[in-house]
C-alpha cells in the first residue's frame, strides 16, 4: 500500500511528478489534512454496504479513505490533466471507478440505478465555490435517490445554507437547500488545511436528504420561481420583484391579494418570508 496522500509532503512530490498546474477555473485546491478527511468520512456516515458519489476528486486524496470505507466509488473529474494522476494514486483500490466527465452532464439516477440498484447513494464533494448551487440544486431537483450529500464549501456558502429569514446570508440557497434536506455543519476547515491555500475558510457541511419536504406545495417549480425572483432584486418590494421577473406572469394587484390573504404588509420583501410562507404563496397564485 503506497503512503496515503493527505501527506503533505506526497501531494507535493505527486504536483512535480506530473508537473500539474492549478486550475484557477475549477477552484483547485487539494486537501492535506487527515483530521479533516476522517470528519468527512464520519460526517457522511460511509460504511462497507455504500455506493458513494464523489464529485472532484483532484488527485484522490479523499478518494483514497472513501475507496477504504465503502463499498464501490465512483469519481466523477472534469480536468483531464487529473486522470493519469488518479490511475497512480488509486491503484490499489478495485473499488473505485475514474469518469472524466462533468458533472452537470452525468446522468447520476442510471448511475444509481446501474451501481446501487436504484438504491439512495452517498454524495462526497469538495466543490468550488462558483458551480456549488449549480452542482447541488442539480442533485436535488434531477431527484436522483440520495441519502445524504457532504461537501467541503467556501464557509459563506455553509453558512448560507442553513440560515434563516431576515439575516443578510438568508437567500434562495438556503431556502432550496432547507425544502430538500436538513443542513448539519460538521465542520470549519482553515486554508492552512490545502495546497494551495486559498484565501478564505471552508467548511464541512452534510445536507441528510428528507423523504418528504418538510412543506407541502402544489407546484415546487412555481414556488422556486418565486423564490429565485424575489432575491434577484432582494431590496425591493416582493410586489415589484415578482412584476419585473421575466420568469413570471405576475401582477402587482395579484401579488398584493395573496400577501392580503396571508396577513403580510403589502411592503414586505421576500427576505422576511419563511419556506411556508412561500409555499402558501406559491399556491395562491398558482
């Protein structure tokens, strides 16, 4: 067994061995601390029956104690620059399987149908702080069986995700995230804990995926529109932010009744309404 790459010193010696340069357009920066990579593994609560997804390996370091944990990996990478590292790096792992793909094209419910019998998997990231909401919403809305989905974020984004109404970090990625699971922040990461070291904090955060949302609304897609318009414009009125969205046929007068009907200040803006409150809303104009 080849020493394991959360040392410091054998990610180093893999970067000059294959002379590999950091993409600054996919966020790269690989993970060298062991303490932070068993949270990881104890977050997602991997055992030896798992499939686990793993999203942006780099050179594997997390690989390696996911491949250790559970029952078959797959690693989905975007850098081809990456892949004959990885063909080092983890070949000692059978379990474990390399797609140079991106993620956003992967169809990951044949992929759980194909390698866990349609059975929820796990989902492990360490996602770049630009294609994060993208990467998640498309886990949840594609509805692909999940248990749970653990990713190493930029610490705002963690943060982001589990607040509530009224705060400045409260917006449509915590309300998205808040509909499909419950957030659990399982860890704070220093930059000193990757190389290279970015410049901001990161942090573990497990998203456990509810079986049934914890409101009950009659059109989702409706609702996120709503959700999505009254933060593009988080300042005005949400009268005004749902009239100007060009994803809505929405009137003033229309948006003013339901707020009428809900008890709501006709000035309010979408930063004050809780999920229920938007899902009660999404009804009524639906």
């Amino acid at each position: 067994m080849n020493e394991k790459l959360s040392n410091p010193q054998k990610t180093i010696e893999i970067i000059k061995k294959y002379d590999f340069v950091f993409q600054k357009k996919y966020g790269q920066n690989f993970l060298i601390d062991a303490h932070v990579l068993d949270k990881i593994i104890d977050a997602a609560e991997i055992g030896p029956d798992d499939f686990v997804l793993e999203i942006g390996p780099g050179i594997g370091t997390l690989t390696q104690y996911l491949a250790e944990s559970a029952r078959e990996v797959t690693a989905v990478e975007i850098d081809s620059h990456l892949i004959p590292i990885l063909e080092e790096t983890l070949q000692d792992y059978d379990n474990v399987t390399v797609l140079n793909e991106d993620i956003l094209k992967v169809d990951m419910a044949e992929l759980a149908r194909q390698k866990n019998k349609g059975k929820p998997i796990k989902v492990v990231a360490n996602l770049p702080y630009y294609i994060t909401t993208p990467i998640i919403m498309g886990l949840f809305e594609s509805h692909v069986p999940i248990d749970n989905i653990t990713v190493m974020v930029q610490k705002e984004v963690a943060e982001r995700m589990q607040v509530g109404p009224g705060t400045k970090d409260y917006g449509a990625l915590s309300l998205a995230v808040q509909y499909y699971a419950k957030p659990y922040l399982a860890a704070n990461v220093p930059p000193n804990c990757f190389i290279p070291r970015p410049k901001v904090g990161s942090a573990v955060i497990r998203l456990t995926k509810y079986q049934e949302p914890p409101v009950q609304v009659k059109d989702e897609r409706l609702m996120f529109r709503l959700i999505r318009a009254s933060f593009n414009q988080r300042r005005k009125t949400l009268q005004n932010s749902l009239s100007n969205s060009p994803e809505l046929n929405i009137t003033k007068a229309q948006t003013a009744e339901a707020l009428e009907k809900m008890g709501l200040p006709a000035a309010v803006r979408g930063e004050k309404l809780t999920l229920e409150q938007f899902a009660r809303l999404s009804d009524l104009l639906s």
